[in-house]
C-alpha cells in the first residue's frame, strides 16, 4: 500500500534534481561551503541537535540527509542515527564520509518508509520539509515518533526576501527544485498543532549569509544576535527554526499552536 501522501511524479523529481547537484561541489551550490556557510550551518546543526535531545542513547532518524554534512555533526553528539535520502547520488557523497557504521545507517529510502526502522526518540533534518507534502509529512513524523519523542528541523522562511524570489524566480536558481517551497510561521505552528504534536515551536532566526566575507562573519553575527531581538525585523530571518513533540499519551490534550517570541539561542 502506498504511503499516505507520496507523490510519484515530486519523488521523481527530487531524484533527478538530487543527481543534477550531486555532479558539482554540492556544499558551495547551496551555500554551505563558504567562511559563512560553514558557521550557518554549525549553528543549525547545533540548533536541531540541541532541540531533539541528541545524546548517547538516543536513536533518531535524519530525513533528506544528502551529502551527510548535517549526518556529521549530528553524529557528533554520540546518537544513533538512520540517515535516509531518496537520492542515491547524493548518499554517494555522504557515504564517503566514512561516518562509523556502528552509529550511523546510510539509507536510500522515502522516510515515508521508514515504519520497520522505527519507532524514534527524534526525527531531524535540515532544509527537507519544504521538498515535501507538508501536512502528510507532519503526519508521517508524528507516526514515526515514540511517546514523547521530538521533531527538529531548520527550514526556509517564505518572509525572507531572497526565499521568497528563489519560490517565484525559480529559472534563476538552479539549486531550488520545482516543488520545493518555504514556510510561514504561524501557518506552520497551526498545522503542528492540528496534527497533534505539543510544545510547538516556530522561530525566525539567521541574518548570516553565504556570501559574507570572512572578515565581517563576526561582526554580522554580532548584528545578526540583534536583529532577531527586534520582533518585526525578526520575521524576516532566512530560516525558521521548528521543534514540537508528540505527546507521551493520545489522549493528552492539545495546546494551541504557539509561534514563540523567544529568541534562539545565538551561538
């Protein structure tokens, strides 16, 4: 039986958009391989790492893990990961990383597929919710969670002016795939919470772009802290971070979605 929301003809898209990327520097196309790229993304890693609880003992499911440069820090933490992508020519990349086996399972696999691998403390991942269908994938998350165990991701933010022309410029930028969208918070949080989830978290964060000059990372990061004080300034952040969890019980009542104002943690 087909999974709840798989959509052959968006599956096979990302297949080939995964093999078009996977022929070049795949980090640098999307911006992870410059002096500020690097620092964006050891700060997500340790956002996402940090909101799902990531530790020895803890097993959770990495899904659209790529190249496996968020497998990597992840991995860093001493949890055990299953880390899936349904590009095998980007798991090429990934499996070169020669990550320990012990820790961590590369798979080319839909996380829709993932039932027989679960259930999980924590599912994670880094710029894939937007490649999917968002409500059945929520749903799909909840059900691969155990009791109590926590979503954490860092998405694309629609506000952002340069999210927002890269979703309706799309000829322009090569590493965007034709399906793939952004979020907007608070849309977002009611979904979570209809879905189910608890604790519902929403957060604009992220000034530091790509092309920042090594010279001037510090000092953007220093503004970076402040601009995601200002609460309208905030919600044109490149990225959203996301954390939610499914209740311990099913018949634990459901909180109202929450797009919180706290401000993520900077460093």
């Amino acid at each position: 039986m087909k999974p709840e929301g798989l959509d052959e003809a968006r599956a096979a898209h990302e297949v080939a958009h995964g093999r078009r990327i996977a022929q070049g520097d795949t980090e640098a196309l999307w911006g992870w391989g410059t002096p500020a790229g690097k620092r964006r993304a050891i700060r997500r890693a340790r956002l996402i790492a940090d909101g799902a609880g990531l530790r020895p003992g803890t097993r959770a499911l990495e899904i659209g893990c790529g190249t496996g440069l968020f497998t990597e820090m992840f991995a860093q933490s001493g949890a055990q990961l299953v880390a899936v992508d349904i590009s095998g020519d980007l798991l090429e990349k990934a499996r070169l990383r020669r990550l320990p086996p012990e820790q961590v399972t590369f798979l080319k696999k839909r996380f829709e597929d993932c039932d027989v691998d679960g259930p999980f403390d924590a599912v994670i991942g880094s710029s894939v919710l937007h490649h999917l269908e968002i409500g059945p994938a929520l749903r799909r998350i909840y059900q691969l969670l155990r009791p109590g165990g926590v979503m954490s991701f860092a998405e694309p933010n629609m506000r952002n002016p340069q999210v927002f022309a890269e979703r309706r410029l799309r000829f322009l930028f090569p590493r965007v795939s034709p399906d793939e969208t952004a979020f907007v918070r608070g849309r977002l949080a009611k979904l979570l919470a209809g879905t189910g989830f608890e604790d519902v978290e929403v957060v604009p964060y992220g000034w530091l772009h790509p092309a920042v000059p090594a010279f001037c990372v510090g000092p953007t990061e220093s503004i970076e802290a402040a601009l995601e004080a200002i609460p309208l300034i905030r919600e044109f952040s490149g990225s959203l971070y996301i954390r939610a969890r499914r209740p311990m019980s099913n018949h634990t009542a459901r909180r109202c979605p929450r797009a919180h104002d706290e401000r993520v943690s900077s460093r």
